[in-house]
C-alpha cells in the first residue's frame, strides 16, 4: 500500500524527485482511465501499490464504474470517502473525472505529507461543512509551491474549473523536463 509506504518512509518527502515520480505515475493511470471512460471514485493512496524501483499501481477498483458521459450519480444512502470527496459527491452523489480530480489532488497532499490523514483535526460531518464553505488543506510543509498550485487547482469548487488528468499529467511532465516523454504518454 502506498500509504503504508509513506508512512514508514517518511524520508521519502525530502526527496521531491520520487514523490514528484510517484505523483506523475499516478497521473498517467488516471489520464488512462479517464480516456477509457473509466471513474475511479476511490482515489486515495490506500488504493494505490508500490513495487521494486517505486513503481506505483493504482488499484482500489471496488467502486470505478465505466461511464460514457463522464458522470455517475450513486444511489441514495450510499457511502463515500469523505475526506477524499469533492463538494458535488457530498451534496449531490455525483462522480465523474472532475471527482476523481479532487481526490487526486488530497492524494498529492497525502504524498508530500508523508502519508498523513487529511483534515486530520476535523471529524467527518466538519469536514462536510467545511469543504462546502471553501476551506481547503493548507500546503505541506515540504511541498513546493507549484505542487500545490496543482492541488488549489484539483480543488475548485466548480468541477468545470478543474483540470484534466492529460492537462495534469502535462504540467507534471514539464516540471520533470524531457526524461518522461517516451516513458508516460
């Protein structure tokens, strides 16, 4: 598990090239899968694995539905993970690549933190509130700005306003220069 990664090798967060690595592996997972018609729903490092060399796999299929209009609306009493949810999960049960964006975005933030809970000090129901009112994470103490550009951005309100996983994946590959163009696309 990813998140069991990160926690017993905290040391990892100093090393921005591998994190920088895993997040953009992730990413290129995900582009696939939102090309392909796929939601996640699940996104979260506790559905990811790590192999030899830092190799990451996202896994934690359970939930992705294919959807060839890019939303699905679950049905009513249905549970999600409330940390991980964009604000149109919480109100209305609705997913679709934009969800999966979001979640993306507190998977970055679990990354750069070391693999901590996020919203740790909130319960559930303040976390609901909270997320509907705009509050957001605030930067991990280690992450570079431009990261958590990504994440701001992964977390805006409108799902309209969020960025694709290729356009993701794009900025990514531009942070880390020529040495991804042949390997993720």
């Amino acid at each position: 598990s990813l998140l069991q990664y990160l926690r017993k090798n905290k040391h990892l967060v100093d090393k921005t090239d591998i994190i920088l690595d895993m997040a953009l592996q992730i990413c290129a997972a995900m582009k696939f899968f939102e090309q392909s018609g796929f939601i996640h729903r699940n996104l979260a490092a506790m559905n990811c694995l790590v192999g030899d060399r830092n190799i990451v796999k996202v896994g934690g299929f359970s939930s992705a539905r294919f959807v060839p209009d890019d939303e699905y609306t679950a049905s009513e009493g249905a549970e999600f993970p409330v940390r991980w949810s964009a604000p149109e999960v919480i109100t209305h049960a609705r997913y679709s690549s934009k969800s999966d964006i979001w979640s993306y975005g507190i998977l970055l933030w679990e990354l750069w933190t070391g693999g901590k809970i996020p919203y740790p000090a909130f319960t559930n129901p303040e976390i609901l509130d909270g997320v509907l009112k705009g509050y957001r994470l605030e930067k991990p103490k280690l992450c570079p700005s431009n990261i958590y550009d990504l994440m701001t951005r992964s977390w805006e309100k409108n799902p309209f306003k969020r960025p694709s996983f290729a356009v993701l994946l794009d900025y990514l590959k531009a942070m880390v220069g020529d040495d991804y163009s042949d390997v993720i696309d």
